[in-house]
C-alpha cells in the first residue's frame, strides 16, 4: 500500500496516532497550528531541511532511522542552548508511490527520539515531491534561564565536550566503502546519540558559550571563537579513541583523529565553563580559551576548513 | 554572481542584513537557535514545504513573490488560531548554480509579509538540492486568550469570512492559458493578502471556530463541519463576484463561482460566531450552522472533493 493508495487523510490517521501528546502539548496535530506550552515566557526555536540523497540515504537509513536522526539533529540544537526539548514540527515530502511503511517508519522514529527528552510531535505538513524531502522544526523551554550562546567564552574559560565525537564521521566512512560493520560506528552514524541533559545541565553549572557539533568539533569551535572574539586551543591527548575507532581507520587507511576533529553529526555538546567550575563526569575537558581567534589544536592551526553547504 | 561563488556563509552574510529582528526577537540568527518571546506561556506554532513546480514556478513567481507567498501562508494559519503572529524559521535549499538574487529577493520577501504583522525572521538553515525548497514556519502568541480551534461550532452559529476568495484561482487558472491578465488575479495568486487582523479581532469577537481558506472554502469549512460535528451551510448569493473575475472566467470557459467555493490559496479567514454578534464590516455573513454534518450550499451537497496532495 503506498501513500497515494491511501491519500493524505488517510496517511494522516495512520500518523496521528503514532504521536502521543505530552503535557506540554495544549494543542496537537490537526488544526491550522499547534498551540505548545512556553512556561518560561520565552521559547526556543531551531529549523533544518533533510533532502533524500543529500542528507540521508534510503539504501542505508530505515524510515525509522531517518526519522530518529531528523529529530536527533534539532533536539540538539535546542539542548545547545541550555533548553529542555518541547515539541516538533515536521514536513515531509514524499513520492506518492511511497510505501505506507515509509512515514509510519518515520513517525515512530520522531517519536522514540521525542520520548527521550519528554518532547511531542505536535504538527506538520505533508506534500508530493519526486524525492523525499524532510523538514524539523523543534522547540525548547529555557526553564528560567539565559540562553546559553556561542559568544560568551572568555579568557581563562575551559572548554569540554559531552558525547561521542568521531564515531559517525567513522560510520560514514564504513558505509562510504560498502561495508556495515563496525556496527557501532555504523549506528553511531545512522543514529546519533546527542547528550541532551547535559545541555540544560551545563546552562545550570554556568557555562558561557556552547554548540552543538554537527559540522566537526574544529568548525563548530571555531563558530564559538569568532562569536566570543577569543582563541579556543585543543589538546588532542585527551581524546580516547576506541579500539574499534582506530582498527576501523586503519583497514580503511584513514585518521580517526580526523575523524574526532573534523567529523560531524554526533551532535555532541561542547562548551565553555569558568576556570575551577566542577564538572560532572559526563564532561571532557579538551583544552582551554585564550586571547587571540580561531582554533589552535594542540598549538598549531588545523587544515580543516569546516563544512560549506553550497561548495 | 552565485549562491557557490558566494558559499555558505557568504550567503549569510547578505541575507542577515535583509532580516530586521523586532522586539519579540530575543536571540535572532546565527546561533544554535532562536529565542523568540513567548508573553502568553503559550506559543503558536504551524509548518509548511514548498517545492519548486510543485508550489511555485519560478517563471510565473520572482523570488520576492515566493518570500511573500510563503511567508503569508504560514503567518495566516497563526492568524486562523486567533493569534498574532511573531517568527519566522525558514528552510531553504537551493542548486549551487542559482544566482545570489534569488535568495536576496525571497529573503526581501519574507521580510515585507513579516513586516505588515510586526514578525521576524528569527532563524533558519541553508543546504544544495537539486531544485528550490523551502520550509517555513511560523510562531505567534495568543495574548491570553484561548486558541479558535475547528471544533467549536455550534447549531445557530453564523458562518463569516474576512478577505477574498477566488482571485487566486482566478490567477492561477489565467496563468495556466498562458495569460499574464487581469493583473489584479495574477496577483492575488502570486502574492495573496490575508486579513491577519481578523484572526485575534474574530478570537476577540467570540469567534465559535475559525480556519484559513488554503484548500476551498467548501473544503476547509468542511473540516470545521467534521472537527465540530455540525452542517455548515453556505448561501451563494451574498458572493461578490466582481466583473474582472466573472470577465475572466467566461474568456477562460469556466466558473467564477467555482473559483470562489473550491478555489485556495487567497487565505481569507471563514470563522463561526454566536448568533447576534455584530461583525465589523471586514466580515461577510455566507451562511450558518446547523445540526447535521458536512457543507450545504445553497441547500445541496457540492462535488467538490477537495485538495488531496496525494491523489
């Protein structure tokens, strides 16, 4: 059965009940807009388009993965900002000989990824299109506090990371080469594991800068160094890579280094704390802000570039 | 000159100058994500997708058109909930090749249908496709009142709309021939004016339930006859059909009152009100409530079908 056989509001009974609605939810999918509780007087609010091809691929990704990883990469960028996830907003386009299994597959994976931090699907749109096309819009409630932003490091501050780093960079390159295994790096790529609690519980240990890293820890770093108009020095000594990393680097003649520094889609978490701040164990710390700009990794300036989506 | 030549960030660069921040613009571009403020602890929340030659050609729209269309389609379902709208997050992917105007002009766009409710375009994301896609989403604020759902309505009820309904499928069936006049119904369709002060005043007024006409009034009202579980009738003769639309439609072979009944996209607002409310003069009284189920006009059943983007 594909989702032309059953139409859009027949496709749309199959999806509605897949969404729960959770308590911040005062008004779910079905009317022109959703209405999502902003306890805090604020709300948070992060976008992304995925496109079929381009950023994910169906030969490699379940529906079920899509959707995890669609939800994963904007409930990041909430919890980026110190906020606790509240809801998303999903488009999706499909080809109408799109089997029926698709956006079910994708739905349930929206919502096990929403479940994780207690978030809702509360709306969407859906359209035809020739390849899929996906869009996610998620919403957070900073609880009382400033957001946490890239421009506040200073001086003095150091800089940790929460999360894996490098495991989809060496996932994407297995799966680049035809393989499917190391599994762990292969699902670390299909379906990231962003450290959300660690965003509003860094916000509440004071951090003064912080990202998410989706473009590469260098790039994304670099964001916070030009934001804060300061230099962020990394020590690579204090990166762990596994053995399944660096077994997985050399069969296939690559620098999992590279991939810790460079790779994105992790979504880890990397922020800036003052100097002395105590950290809970779930945070690395990578080294250190100074006066001066961009990135320094291990003292010298580190061909990488970052990631440019239109060269 | 093109979107590569200028990369990502020189991209950025351009349009965040375009992209004023007003007061409820808390954290605008360029992080993580937005802060947009949230008066009422609630916020409003609606997304679409638009697919080049699937919502938009470019030779009939300019970018400034798309900008404009987009951005009213999204702000006019927050107006629907009788809510103010407030943000704008924008998706937009587009082929290397395109010229550094079309997103220029669309972000131009964007920010002349913000303007005329006092929003902003508070964040977004960029990425290459193959052909232009855009997503959209729009937040606004209730200002304490409850939201105007579908599933209000109530026998005795009247039916009112506030805006115009046909220009644009008046537009769109004259540039389907190949035609570029009337100007006044090729307009309505490339760049539709919706009565956004109507949404909150209706919600003021008591409004019973309310939608945006996107898909036909016969069809959009006809889900608020299913959401509320009673017969909206409509009487076809209180319809202006003015003489450049009935001039049109005869040069063309077809119905002007089709255009008015099954025709969307003018995103007018039809809304039930208590019986005796009086309505300002934005309004027109098209019929009323009753007990039964589905839309009458005129006393009988309408082959209308409505918009199914699957079928």
């Amino acid at each position: 059965m594909t989702v032309s056989d059953a139409g859009e509001f027949g496709l749309l009974a199959r999806i509605f009940p897949r969404l729960p609605q959770g308590p911040v939810s005062l008004l779910g999918p079905g009317d022109d807009a959703a209405v999502v509780a902003a306890p805090d007087r604020r709300v948070v609010a992060t976008t992304d388009l995925l496109l079929e091809g381009r950023h994910f691929r169906q030969d490699w990704s379940t529906p079920y993965d899509v959707g995890r990883k669609a939800a994963a990469q904007n409930l990041a960028d909430v919890a980026a900002m110190g906020a606790v996830p509240t809801a998303l907003l999903v488009g999706l386009a499909c080809p109408p000989t799109t089997p029926l299994t698709w956006p079910e597959g994708f739905a349930d994976g929206l919502r096990d990824e929403c479940g994780l931090v207690g978030a809702s699907v509360v709306g969407g749109d859906l359209s035809k299109s020739d390849a899929i096309v996906v869009s996610i819009t998620a919403l957070g409630d900073l609880s009382g506090r400033p957001p946490v932003t890239r421009s506040g490091a200073g001086p003095g501050d150091v800089v940790a990371v929460a999360g894996r780093l490098g495991w989809s960079a060496g996932g994407y390159a297995v799966l680049s080469r035809g393989f499917r295994t190391p599994r762990a790096l292969v699902e670390a790529h299909l379906r990231p594991e962003p450290p959300y609690a660690c965003g509003p519980a860094a916000a509440a240990l004071g951090a003064t800068a912080m990202c998410d890293v989706s473009d590469g820890l260098v790039a994304d770093l670099g964001h916070v160094a030009k934001a804060s108009r300061v230099c962020v020095e990394i020590d690579t000594k204090v990166f762990e890579i596994t053995r399944q990393m660096s077994d997985a680097a050399l069969a296939l003649g690559q620098d999992p280094l590279r991939w810790v520094l460079a790779g994105g889609e992790d979504h880890a978490l990397a922020a800036t704390f003052p100097a002395g701040v105590e950290l809970p164990p779930e945070w690395l710390v990578i080294g250190r802000i100074t006066r001066g700009e961009g990135v320094l990794v291990d003292g010298e300036t580190y061909a990488n570039g970052g990631f440019d989506h239109f060269r």
